[in-house]
C-alpha cells in the first residue's frame, strides 16, 4: 500500500515537472503575442485585419511589430537614417522626465545588445550579503573615472542578480582580490540562478594528467 502511494506520488511528480515548464512556456508566449496584437488598434481600420478578413488573426500584431523594427533598422543603417534618429534621441533628451528614462535605458540596451560590450563577461562568486556567504555574480566592468577616484585599490562592477527573476539586482564595486572566478559559463549561471540552485551545472571532465618523466 506504501508501495502504491508512493508510485501514485511519483507519477504526479513526473507529469508536473513535464508540463509546467511547456505551460509556463505557453503562458509566456500568449502574453507576448496578445500585447504585440494590441499594435494592430494603431493602424486605422481600413488596413486592419479584420476589415481584409473579417475576422482577428492572432499574431498579426507581432508580425507588425516585426516589420516596424526591421524597417527602423534598415533606415537607421544609412545615413539619412542616421541624421533622423539623432534629432529623434535630440528631441526626446530635451523632455524632462522622458529624458531620463530613455537616456537610462538607451545605455543599459547598448551595453547588453552590442557586440563590443563587456557586460556579463564572466561569473564570479562575491561575498553578499555578509561576509559569511557567497553568491553568483556577473562581471560587468570597471568602475568609471568619478566612481574608480574614490576608491583605493583596483576594484570591478559586478552585478548581483536576485532568484529567480535575475533581471532585478544590485549593482556592486568590489575588489578584484574579492572575486572568485567561476569556471561556469554565463548561461549556466543563469540556470543556476532562476532554478534557485536546483539546476546545478555539469561539472566538467579533468583533463588526464601527463605523467612526468623521471
């Protein structure tokens, strides 16, 4: 009977851990392309979907939203695309509020989306928040000219990310001697981290060792 309960248990387990992740997934998914369908109310209604096919065709809004970025960056490649989103950024840093927040979140995008970047180059391990434990870290850099003044020592900008929504931390400045470099790669950190530990990364294989001629 124990028997029994304890396969009954098993099986409950095994079907959770293969479906929730496909419906997480799915949940993802439907949110993403519902707030992309919203983009269609931007268009007027002569060139809707629903005018052309009389009925709504779940996806068209990504589709758009698709095509607008490719079509942004096509025009921003050349020069007159150039000139135009300069007087674009120039227009938006003159609003107060606006400018702030795009300014912030324009120097975040750079960093993370461009190929010459630094951000997430390496995990590490630093001591947070007491000295008594340790967490994952990302190595993003080093302190800059007004920050690095004040400082005594060399010291790197690491970011802390929190579990198991990684994109919410803290920034730190830490000194070099403080780190651990892990020998993990970025994606398994991030595993690690939005599995709250329990996806640990495989651990690598020892290379043999060369015996030494005596």
């Amino acid at each position: 009977m124990t028997q029994g309960k304890l396969t009954l248990k098993a099986c409950l387990l095994t079907g959770v851990l293969i479906w929730l992740p496909f419906a997480v997934t799915l949940w993802v998914l439907d949110m993403v392309i519902s707030t992309m369908d919203s983009m269609i109310n931007w268009l007027p209604m002569a060139l809707q979907p629903t005018h052309w096919f009389g009925m709504h065709i779940p996806g068209s809004g990504l589709v758009l939203a698709l095509l607008i970025v490719l079509l942004t960056g096509f025009l921003a490649a050349n020069m007159l695309g150039q000139k135009v989103v300069g007087l674009w950024e120039a227009m938006l840093g003159r609003i107060p509020v606006v400018k702030t927040i795009y300014n912030s979140v324009k120097q975040v995008s750079d960093t993370l989306l461009s190929g010459s970047g630094q951000a997430f180059s390496k995990a590490l391990l630093v001591q947070f928040p007491h000295q008594d434990a340790w967490t994952i870290a990302f190595l993003t850099g080093k302190p800059g000219p007004g920050v690095a003044e004040h400082l005594n020592g060399d010291y790197v900008s690491v970011y802390v990310p929190t579990t198991p929504n990684p994109t919410s931390g803290y920034l730190m400045l830490v000194a070099r001697s403080a780190v651990r470099e892990l020998d993990m790669s970025v994606d398994d950190a991030l595993k690690y981290i939005i599995s709250m530990g329990v996806v640990a990364p495989a651990a690598k294989p020892v290379p043999p060792s060369t015996p030494t001629s005596r």
